[in-house]
C-alpha cells in the first residue's frame, strides 16, 4: 500500500511539474467555460420568453442547463483523457525508468493501481473547474444538488474507466504520440457505439450500443443512479487494469 | 553471494545467453566483459529480474530470481546502461523517491539520501533538476540511486560508458570504495576496465561462457611464456640487427627474439623465454658485455586484449574442429 502511495504521490506531482497538466486543465477551462455561458445565455433566453407567454412556472435548472452541460463533459472528457493517460507508461519505457521501477522491490499492481489513481485524481482535479462555474448557478438559482452529485459520480466513473484502458493502451507503447492516438480512437469508438441503437435494433445492436459509455453516463446525468450503469463503469476499470497488468506482464517475458 | 546455473534466455529468434554458470563470492568486484552484443545486459537484466530466464536458474543471496522476486530486489543495487532517472525532479527529491520504492523506513530516510549524497558527491547538486545536470553527475546520481538501500549486491551496467577521463577514473574509484560492504558486478567492454577496477573476470562472447578467472590467474594461465622487451643503443659504431639478434638469442634460456621496432640508431627487441626461468639479469649482461648501451628493460605483460582475443579465437578453433 505504501508503495502505492509513494507512486500515486510521484505521478501526481508529475501532472504539475510539467506543462501538459496545465495545458489539459486551461483547455479544459477554456472550452466548459463556453459550454457554460451558452448553456446559461440559452436558459436565461428562454426562460424570459417563457414568462413573456405569461407561463408561471419556473424553468427547470437541472434540466436545461446542468444536463446538457454533464452530458457536454462527458464528450470533453473524451479529448482529455488520452492526454492525461499518454505518458503514464509510454514515457518511464522511452526514458528507461520503468527498469528502475521493474526491479524494486514493488509489484506490478502497485504500480499500476498508483499510476491509475494519480490520474483519476488528476482527471477529478479538472471535473473541480467545471464545479467552479456551477457555483454561479447557485448563487443566481436553486438548482437540486443532488443530481448534480450524482451526475459527477458519473463522470469520475466514467473518466476512470477510460483512464483505466488509456493506462493499458500507454502501457503497449514507448511513444506518447501513439498512446494518445490509440487512447482517443477507443474513446472515441466507445463514445459512438451509442448512436447505433437509434436506428438500428437487432441485438447486435442493442450489445454494441451497451459497450458504448455514453449510454451508461445518461441515466447519471439525469441524476438516476442505477447500479446496471456502475457495475458497467466499474468491470471497465476492473477490465482496463487488468489488461494493464497482462501488458506489464509481456514486458518481462518479451522485452 | 550470486550463483547462477545454466542460465539461458532466449529470444523470439535469437539466443542472447546460452548456458551461462558462474558463482560470485561475497564482497569481490566482478567484471563481467565481452563486446556488444554479447548478452552481458540480457544477464544483469536477469539477475535483477527485470526478465525472466528462459532455461536454468539464478540465485542472489540465496534466493531465486523468478520464484522469490520481491526478496532478490530487495537486495540488489541496479544501475542499468542509462540512468533511470526522472528529469523533472531535483535530486534530493529523486533520491527520496526511490528510496521509498526500495523499501526504507521514514525514520532513516532522510539521512540515507543524505548519506549517499555525499557519498557520490552530488551533495553540491542536492536541489539542482536532474534535467541540468551534465552526464557524468547524472552517472552519479543513478549510482547513489543504485546504493540508497544499501543492498547487498550491486550490479552496475557499463558504469562508465560515455563519461570524459576525469569521470571515468573518479566514477572507477567510487565503485572501489564501494567494494567490501557490497558484492559488485559491473558490465564493460573496455578491457582495461577490469584490470583497474576488478579481482575477478568473467568473459562472454555470443552469449557463451568464455573464461571466469581472477584476473592475474587468466593473465598467468594463457601466457605459455613471459617476455621481455629491450631496447639498444650503440656507443661507438652503429648496430648491426642481425649481430644483435644472435647475441641474443645465445644467452641461456631464451626461446625467441623478434626485432619489433628501429628507433634512430637504437633497436627495439621482443625476447621471450620459458616461463618460470629468470633471463633479464642474463640479458643485460650480454648487452653490457658485447659493448652496446642497455636503455631499457621491461616486462610486456599479456594484456586484457590479448586474453581476449586468444580466447575468442580458441573457442573459434574449437568450434571450427568440431564441424570438421
């Protein structure tokens, strides 16, 4: 457990001392922030016609705008994450490091589950930024904050799911560009899995369209915790670890 | 200390070590030579389980590289060919970082990177970036990271490859001082190395056991006879070569003189003998007495490189003589 600490400590001190953390976290910021003020500009529109027509009750908050802004995180979490993910392993193989890690008296778990942690914790440190433009949300409404809990449930499970397979895909490559690459095209197959069930419903379909993790975020979004989704989201990580492990394995025995 | 049995480790095609057996006693410093490629790496990465063997086993302190892993890395030093080094970190911090990997209690800590600081004398450099340093401070760097644990057995992969003279002769030193709390294997293909630096050889070419042997014991052993190399100069007339050689050749116990080099007027012999019988007091005699000028009188000893070569070319006689 220590070893793991000592680890998860290292690699989340890594994010800050190098740019790419801070290049994720400005992104991140910049394009939310976007997201943000259209999503508000709409409902604030909106909600003015609304009262024009002389309808009474209030627009709902959680629905027109925290929704589509979780859902909007999501697909941006799909672009962070194989940056976040690339160098965990390509770059202690480029830089020899991982020898050094490789014979200390540390098991491959250890490594593995410390990485994998340093990097969801990363990946929360961004969800906080997005957290930080819901605040004005409160200050001008009273939107439920329970829904909103459970909408970042789902993207932390979300995130560490494929954080989980960006590990195993950096861990096949000594070359960043290649595990950022790899990582995006499976982010973005998992994400696109989803649009095949609406128009298609054979079951193949319907297995396709399971795989995808946008169809397990929704039910989250709308601030619906259904343990289905989280068995999904956690055998993903459960999956992605493993594999991660296999590949560390094949290190030793192919290297 | 180390023993290893018929180690081999095979790749998907190639076999980089085939049937390797040698023991390692405790304290001794090791060289481990042969030239690129000949599987001295695939070997150390063995011994500190970074790979698994293919065939035949390998036992540090007693225990086994591929059941009781955890146990061998806890008692093993490695400093492999690059550094493994994170150049984000300063030094301190780095040192810190591995230390904690290695298994030290927080307590002791602090004063371990302390105490191997200076030891490697980067303590000047404590909180510089590992990124800044020049190559040879980084060497210094992976060897403090090599000894933080204070591991029984080091093992050192080409130590000073790439490092200017200066470095090489202070990194040599360090890993002299080194020896005695720590059994030592340091990989090299620079043969004078092992002279320097080692008490034991162990020679492999092509993934194949050449030689292990001290290294006074593989010098004496392949050199069947000594010689002796002279140099004359004349005092009155100038010198004839053929005169001088037959002289020479007449004083007791010499088996061969060959005229090596003509400097000026003065004449440069190889003289050898039979081992074990004394000819330098005989020769000078000779020289004095036949009324030329001795200007020296030195040993040749065999070198490394000539070990080296007598043996690859042996085992290539053999392997040749066998087909036939």
């Amino acid at each position: 457990m220590r070893n793991t600490w000592t680890l998860y400590c290292k690699e989340l001190k890594g994010y800050f001392s190098s740019w790419v953390g801070y290049v994720v976290i400005a992104f991140f910021a910049v394009i939310f922030g976007y997201f943000f003020y259209v999503a508000t500009a709409i409902f604030v529109n909106s909600s003015f016609q609304s009262q024009m027509m002389g309808r009474g009750m209030p627009m709902d908050m959680n629905e027109w705008v925290i929704r589509p802004l979780m859902m909007n995180v999501s697909v941006i979490g799909l672009f962070v994450i194989p940056m976040i993910t690339m160098r965990l392993f390509a770059e202690e193989k480029r830089s020899g490091t991982i020898e050094l890690l490789m014979t200390s008296p540390v098991r491959d778990l250890e490594i593995i589950l410390g990485k994998w942690l340093a990097a969801t914790t990363f990946y929360a440190v961004i969800l906080v930024i997005s957290a930080l433009n819901l605040a004005f949300v409160f200050i001008y409404g009273q939107p439920d904050w329970k829904p909103i809990l459970v909408a970042y449930l789902g993207l932390l499970l979300q995130g560490g799911a494929l954080l989980a397979i960006g590990a195993f895909i950096s861990s096949m490559t000594r070359n960043q560009i290649i595990a950022a690459g790899g990582t995006f095209a499976v982010c973005l197959l998992l994400w696109v899995f989803e649009w095949l069930s609406s128009y298609e419903t054979t079951a193949l379909a319907r297995a396709v369209s399971y795989a995808s993790v946008l169809t397990h975020f929704e039910p989250f979004a709308k601030g619906v915790l259904d343990t289905r989704d989280m068995i999904y989201y956690l055998s993903a990580i459960f999956f992605g670890l493993f594999l991660t492990a296999r590949s560390m394995e094949s290190l030793r025995w192919r290297a | 200390m180390i023993k290893v049995e018929s180690l081999t480790k095979r790749y998907a095609r190639t076999v980089a070590v085939n049937d390797i057996s040698f023991e390692v006693e405790k304290g001794q410093i090791v060289g481990f030579l042969g030239p690129n490629g000949a599987g001295k790496t695939t070997t150390m990465r063995v011994l500190t389980c970074f790979l698994p063997p293919t065939a035949g086993t390998a036992k540090i302190v007693g225990f086994d590289v591929l059941k009781q892993p955890l146990e061998v890395k806890r008692r093993i030093g490695y400093l492999p060919e690059t550094p493994p080094l994170y150049p984000e970190m300063e030094v301190v911090e780095y040192l810190t970082f591995v230390g904690k990997l290695k298994g030290i209690a927080r307590a002791d800590l602090k004063q371990r990177v302390e105490e191997v600081a200076e030891r490697c004398a980067i303590g000047e450099y404590r909180y510089k970036l590992i990124s800044k340093l020049s190559r040879g401070y980084r060497q210094r760097v992976g060897l403090a990271q090599a000894i933080i644990h204070n591991p029984d057995v080091l093992i050192l992969d080409e130590p000073t490859a790439g490092l200017d003279p200066k470095q090489i002769i202070e990194t040599r030193e360090l890993i002299k001082g080194l020896a005695g709390d720590h059994t030592i294997i340091l990989s090299t293909h620079i043969l004078s190395e092992v002279e320097q630096t080692c008490q034991h050889v162990i020679i492999i070419d092509k993934g194949k056991l050449v030689a292990t042997d001290s290294v006074e014991n593989l010098t004496h052993r392949l050199r069947g006879s000594e010689s002796v190399a002279v140099e004359i100069a004349p005092r009155d007339s100038a010198l004839d070569p053929v005169l001088v050689r037959q002289r020479l050749e007449q004083v007791a116990g010499v088996s061969r003189v060959i005229q090596k080099d003509r400097r000026d007027s003065r004449l440069v012999f190889e003289v050898e003998s039979q081992q074990g019988r004394p000819v330098r007091g005989e020769l000078a005699r000779a020289v004095v007495e036949a009324g030329w000028n001795l200007n020296e009188l030195r040993p040749v000893a065999l070198s490394l490189e000539e070990i080296f070569l007598a043996l690859t070319a042996a085992e290539k006689a053999d392997a040749t003589g066998g087909a036939q």
